[in-house]
C-alpha cells in the first residue's frame, strides 16, 4: 500500500522496495562488520537478526539427591563436541556461596557465562557488607529468571541447571531447564539420567521410606551406582567424575574418582569377543 | 498413490526446500486444576505433579497459590509462565495495597489478570488460569481464563490435562444438567467429596494426573489446605 499521495497515479517503480519486504543484493562489501549492517541499517534490506541456538560442547547428566544432613550431587568430567570426548578434566560442579552448589549440564559456553553472571552477584552482595549473603533459595530464583528472560527473548542459555544448598537446616535441591521451568524434588536428574538414573534414586528413598532416612555414605554409594549406570549406557559419558557434599558444615567437592566396570562377559558374546 | 489438495504439484524428482529449525519457548508441564463456588465458600483444588512428555519432573510442585485471605490463585498449563505470571499478580498486589491501604477485591484482581494476560496477548502466557474466592457479599466466586485472557465468572470449572474427563462430570454433580434432579445448594461437605473423587477419578485415566492433591478451602474464616495422596504411577 503507497501511503504517498505524490505517487498516486504514477506507474510504481520496482526498483524501491521501501518497506524492505523481500532480501535486495547489498553492495557493502564482503566481510560484514557489525550487526547493525547485517540487519541492513541504513539502507537496502539486510538479514534478519536470529539469535536460537544449538548447543556446541555439551556437558551431560548432573544428579542430585537430598539426604538426611544435606544435599549430594554428581557430574562427570567430560564436555562432549557432538559424538568426540573433547575436554576430559571439566568440573560441572561448582560451589556458588558458602552453601550451595550449581550443577551444569548442557552447553558449556553458557555454562561459563552463568558462572560469571554469579560471581558478579556475588561480588556485588558482598559490596553491600549488610552481613547477608545469597542463600541457596535466592540464587535459585535469580538463576531462574535469568534462564526464563533468556528465553522469553528467543535467545536461551542452552543448559540443565541444577543447584544444591542447605538453608535454614533443610536441603535445597532444585532444577532449571533451557525454557525457565523450576522444580524442585528430593531427587533430580538431567539428560540421560532423567531416564537411566532418576528411576534409581526415586526408589532409594522410597525403600528407605524418605530421604530423612539416607546417611551421608548412602547418598555416595546411591549416586555411585547411577553414575556406573550411566557410563554403561550413556553414550555420552566418562567414567571419571565428581561428588559434591553440602551440610551445615559447608560445601566439599571431592576429587574426581571412577567406578568399577565389568566388561569381561563381553569376551563370551559372539561378535563382542576375541 | 498420493492423494493431493488444491494448490499442491507433484513432481517426480527430489525438491530443496528450506527447513527451519526453532527453538520452541513453551513447554506443558501437564497438571489438572479446578475451583467449585459455593454459597458462602469456594474450593481450588489442583494435582501437585510436573511433567515434560513422558517424564515426571517432580511429584509435588503446586499449583496454586494463595493471594489473599479472599482469593487463591491456580494455573495449569506452562509452568515457567504461570510461576512468571503467579509474581507479577502479587507484585501488583503489593503495590496496590501500598497505594489504596486495603486488599485487592476478588474481583478486581479478576479483571487485572485479563488485562495482565492480554498484555502478552502476541506472546501469550501458556497459562490456564482459573482464580477463586470471595466476592464482597462473601458468596463464592470462580473466574475462568483464556490464555489471552477472556474471562468470566462461573460457579464451577475445571482446567488443564483432564479437564474433559472431569468438566461434564461436575456440569452433572454441581449444576445437575442432564438429569432430572432437585437442584439443591451443596455444602462444603459434598462438594470437597465431588472434588475428591473428581481427581482420583482423573488420576486413574489420564497420565499427567497423580502424586499428590492440594486443597484451598476459602470461607470468611480464611483459607486452609488440605493435602492428600494420589496414585504416584
């Protein structure tokens, strides 16, 4: 529609295309040098602005299991490059305050960025010098809203966020996902585990009638024998990983360790064997 | 072989055409809610499990919120939006009572939560909202909502996952259609029982329906809960 009553009655030139309706060969150059030229600020139309991912080096599975004391979480050492073991000493945990743990699966760039996103926070808390310091449940909830602005924006943080911490002497467990959604749950699992290692801890608790029940070598061993699981079976996976402990005493990350595997059946199945 | 519709060719060789991959924003995180208007109480009850496809992603997330003495908020639907949209309603709440010194009528927040969600009306809230509690004469109210916020006042309603199981169920039981019965006001009693039964009911048939339900109960005396079990598979 021409809104200009000068060009009322004039046959219309096609060489204008105001409205920028359809893409028009642009004679800036080759190497484009800012956003705002790709957009085709300025003049003749340029291409969208798109922002929607796919993550690149990925981390997998993170677990976490309330138990009576605190909170445990596990995450494997290795940050995927699609099917190649890229980085093989990753730590996916990482202590945030004095009481809580975050665990990342997913991308490991946005991984990163959060990790900065929090230390920042942090910083600016302890500017403040009121005596306070984020607990687990604050983090959680600013965490949240940065994944849920993220993606109201079309432009997520492409990761499983799941954070560990004690407060007021109860355990906080909680989770995040790419699209904002919280939820918190005596256990959880992200990835694969949500399929392999969930089932597991969900029955650990409930044989031993509530996770008010389950000591701190419990936690260890239940959270060992998901991980053995998922090194069976996640593709994706490495037998090398790391246990965080948060108490009333504070958060301890162990060293990485492994777990024993079983392959010599394989030698008896034909087609597997020598 | 193939059959065709207007507009479509058929060639016998390979054609490029562009695929587009997109990140989708919006999740349904499953659940069923309802709210039952009583003659001087009203009900919200709604199941405290969160899924996503075929997992559960924790069985006691709830749903509704309580807003003031008088009026109990529940969304089903997306969750992140309905947690978003949950703060936003309390916020101006908050303000609200700062600025005029009283709560929020029922009614009020009713037509601010149409407002709220139209506001989104080009990215909208992947909420069903169903708002209950007290009018000003203390008789029971329910508000339905729209994702994009049309809403009305109605005596009863269900929403979410298994709303279709149980809506006619209530339409039977609450307002007597489709039978020929004495219409008679129900009290607390009979209609907690209704809710009850309406959600094991519920749990049995459909998947996202199950773990635990939380019962408002809205009166003048204030709002309590209640807390029951539902089938976990």
């Amino acid at each position: 529609m021409d809104h200009f009553p000068t060009n009322w009655g004039n046959p219309r030139s096609e060489d204008v295309d105001s409205y920028n309706t359809y893409p028009v060969a642009s004679h800036s150059g080759t190497v484009p040098h800012s956003v705002r030229q790709i957009a085709g600020f300025g003049h003749a139309a340029g291409h969208p602005t798109s922002h929607t991912q796919q993550p690149v080096v990925t981390g997998t599975s993170v677990l976490g299991i309330k138990y009576n004391g605190g909170v445990m979480m596990a995450a494997d050492n290795l940050a995927s490059y699609g099917s190649l073991a890229r980085f093989r000493d990753v730590e996916r945990l990482h202590q945030v305050a004095d009481f809580t743990v975050l665990g990342a699966s997913g991308d490991m760039s946005d991984y990163q960025y959060v990790k900065h996103l929090l230390d920042s926070q942090m910083i600016k808390e302890y500017n403040a010098d009121d005596g306070h310091t984020l607990a687990t449940p604050n983090i959680y909830e600013y965490l949240w809203r940065v994944m849920y602005n993220r993606r109201s924006k079309m432009n997520p943080l492409w990761n499983t966020f799941v954070l560990g911490g004690v407060h007021k002497g109860e355990g906080f467990l909680g989770a995040i996902d790419l699209k904002g959604t919280p939820y918190q749950s005596p256990s959880i699992a992200t990835g694969f585990g949500s399929h392999l290692a969930q089932p597991i801890l969900r029955k650990e608790i409930e044989n031993r009638g509530g996770e008010e029940n389950i000591t701190e070598e419990d936690a260890a061993q239940i959270l060992k024998k998901c991980m053995k699981v998922l090194f069976y079976r996640d593709a994706r996976s490495m037998n090398k990983f790391q246990l965080a402990r948060i108490s009333a005493e504070g958060v301890k990350i162990s060293e990485p360790m492994s777990v024993e595997t079983e392959w010599a059946f394989a030698e008896k199945i034909r087609g597997y064997g020598a | 072989m193939f059959s065709t519709y207007p507009g479509q060719v058929v060639v016998d060789h390979p054609v490029k055409v562009p695929i587009e991959h997109r990140f989708d924003p919006y999740v349904d995180n499953g659940g069923t809610l309802l709210s039952i208007a009583g003659e001087d109480f009203c009900v919200v009850a709604a199941d405290t499990r969160q899924s996503e496809g075929y997992s559960i992603n924790s069985r006691y997330v709830p749903k509704s919120v309580k807003l003031s003495d008088k009026t109990v908020i529940s969304m089903g639907g997306c969750y992140a939006d309905c947690l978003t949209l949950t703060k936003k309603i309390q916020q101006s709440m908050e303000w609200y009572h700062h600025a005029h010194g009283k709560t929020m009528s029922t009614a009020a927040v009713a037509q601010m939560l149409s407002i709220m969600l139209y506001q989104k009306r080009f990215f909208p809230f992947y909420s069903w909202c169903i708002l209950g509690g007290l009018d000003e004469e203390g008789k029971g109210a329910v508000y339905t909502y729209d994702p994009v916020g049309s809403y009305e006042r109605e005596s009863c309603r269900c929403a979410g996952s298994a709303s279709s199981l149980i809506q006619p169920f209530l339409d039977n039981q609450i307002n007597f259609k489709n039978q020929v019965s004495q219409k008679k006001t129900l009290s607390l009693d009979q209609v907690l029982r209704i809710t009850k039964d309406s959600f094991t009911s519920a749990t049995e048939r459909d998947i996202y329906t199950g773990d635990y339900l939380e019962l408002f109960v809205i009166t003048s005396k204030g709002v309590e809960v209640q807390k029951m079990d539902l089938k976990k598979d």
